[in-house]
C-alpha cells in the first residue's frame, strides 16, 4: 500500500500497525466506507488535475469544464448545468 493509502486510511478512522511483514491496516465497516468515500475523491481530483493542463481551443471550448465536471461527480446534488450555467 502506497503512503498516500495510508494517508488516507488514517483519515477515514482505520488502525495502522506494525505487523509481522510490514504494516496492517484494520477497518471498522464504517471507517471502510469512508475510506472508499477518500479513495474517490482523491481520483476525482487527479483527474480533474490532469484535465487543467489542457487550454481550450475553438474545437474544444469546453475543455475548462472537465476538472469541475469530475469534482462534481462527488457531490450527487450538482449538475453540469450547475457548473457550466447552462439553463
């Protein structure tokens, strides 16, 4: 498991320790849950990164929405009407 796991494991509540090959980590179910919740979110946000390193272009103008598209696939209440302002 990477740090940034671990980083995460530890936010979501999770025991890490020392074990015999290494470092175990144990969940709560809760504490399961919340670090898949992590997990998400920190893809979303390395794919919301990679997506700003592109400019717009007259072919593709809407590529400054993508980073706030991916983030907002996280909050299950906005819509990309929301972000982009269309009505």
């Amino acid at each position: 498991m990477n740090e940034r796991l671990k980083e995460l494991a530890e936010q979501a509540g999770a025991t890490v320790y020392k074990a015999m090959h290494g470092k175990a980590i144990s969940f709560l179910e809760n504490d399961l849950e919340r670090f898949a919740d992590l997990v998400r979110q920190d893809e979303r946000e390395a794919c919301a990164k990679i997506a700003l390193k592109y400019e717009p272009t007259e072919r593709q103008p809407y590529v400054t929405y993508a980073a706030d598209e991916i983030r907002a696939r996280g909050d299950r209440t906005k819509t990309s009407r929301d972000i982009c302002g269309n009505d």
